[in-house]
C-alpha cells in the first residue's frame, strides 16, 4: 500500500510532459547511428552517477573542489532540478519568473554536488549492485541499487526518475525508507514561510560553501 505523502510526491511530479516537436524527432532520426545521452536508460543514468562517485572516490589526489567539479555535469544530466522545484514549491513554483526558477535549481544543483562531493570522499572498496528495475509507467521508472560498503553493510537507494523530451532523469531518491524530496519539501517550505524564495537560496548555497570549507 502506498502511503499518503508518497502518493501525494507521486502525483505532483508526474505532470504531463511536453511534446518533442518535428524538428527535434527529425535530428533525432538523422542521427541515430550513434548513441545519444538522450537515449539512455533509467538503468544507465543510475549507473552513470554511481560510476562517477566510485571514481572520484579512488582519485585519491582530488580534494573537495577537484571532486565537485567532476561530478557537476554528471549530477546536472543525472538530476531534473525543475521538476524537483516543482515538488518542492507546488503551486508556488508557478508564481516564480523564469530567472528565479533558474536561480533555485543551479543553487540546488551546486548543493547536491558538493554533498555528493563531502560524502563521497573516500575509497574503501564500496561498490553499488544492481536489485532492481521496474517501469510501472511509460514515463515512469523506479530502479533501485545498493551500496556494499567495504565492511560488508548494504545500504539501499531506491531512485525514482521521469521521463522528459526523450530524456530519463531522477527526481527522487529515498534511502532506508526516507525520501529525501519530502524531507526537503518540509525544510525549504519553512524558510520560504519565513523569508521567501531568496531565503532558500541564500541557504542552498551557505551550505554549499560550508561544505566546500570542511
């Protein structure tokens, strides 16, 4: 049984997504001897993340900067940061210009980054497996992997992704039965309450930086 809060996260990101115009399935078809980053699997996206975070984990000379600016464009084609925003704000989103959509989701971007980029820090022979994958809808996948620390312990990522103009992307991952969308849905709904949307940026990125200073 699906419990109310997932349900809810559920139905606020699963809008209708757009349409790819002609122009774009023309180029598409013109080109489709080779393999396009659009053409990749949920499957592949999840991994492809993972793959990045083994890497810069056993390249011992980079340090916090040096790993943030490997992972950046993974984490920027792995993650949907609109859609999230979408969640995270509801209705609200809407009321936000284009500028200020963009704002928030390169702010989110950067902080996603540099935590994968603190935790990250360190090889210990950890690797991810493969459990699962189900596409319960056309444009919905949920694949879910666990990391095998180097002393054995098995910790669960069950990734949820949407599909957009052709393109998988996660919006959600929920680990040991948390969802990290929802529990960042009740703190940013907080200092919005309190400040606005400049609030939640202005802490998206202080905890970037504190992050980069540790």
């Amino acid at each position: 049984m699906i419990s109310k809060p997932y349900s809810i996260l559920l139905r606020a990101l699963l809008l209708p997504s757009l349409l790819l115009c002609s122009a774009a399935l023309s180029a598409q078809q013109q080109n489709n001897s080779v393999p396009a980053a659009a053409e990749a699997t949920p499957e592949q996206v999840v991994t492809s993340l993972e793959n990045s975070l083994l890497d810069v984990m056993q390249t011992e000379q980079l340090d916090h900067s040096g790993r943030s600016l490997r992972l950046q464009p993974v984490v920027e084609r792995a993650f949907n940061f609109p859609r999230m925003g979408r969640f995270l704000f509801g209705s609200r989103w809407k009321s936000f210009d284009q500028a200020q959509q963009q704002q928030f989701a390169e702010a989110f971007s950067g902080l996603t980054t540099a935590t994968y980029a603190a935790r990250f820090n360190q090889y210990n022979n950890e690797r991810f497996v493969e459990v699962s994958v189900a596409q319960p809808g056309s444009n919905r996948a949920q694949v879910r992997h666990q990391l095998i620390t180097g002393k054995g312990q098995q910790i669960a990522f069950d990734y949820l992704l949407l599909q957009e103009d052709q393109q998988w992307r996660i919006v959600n991952i929920t680990t040991r039965g948390v969802s990290d969308l929802a529990l960042k849905r009740t703190q940013y709904s907080k200092l919005f309450n309190e400040g606005g949307l400049d609030a939640v940026i202005d802490y998206l990125q202080q905890q970037t930086e504190r992050l980069a200073a540790e």
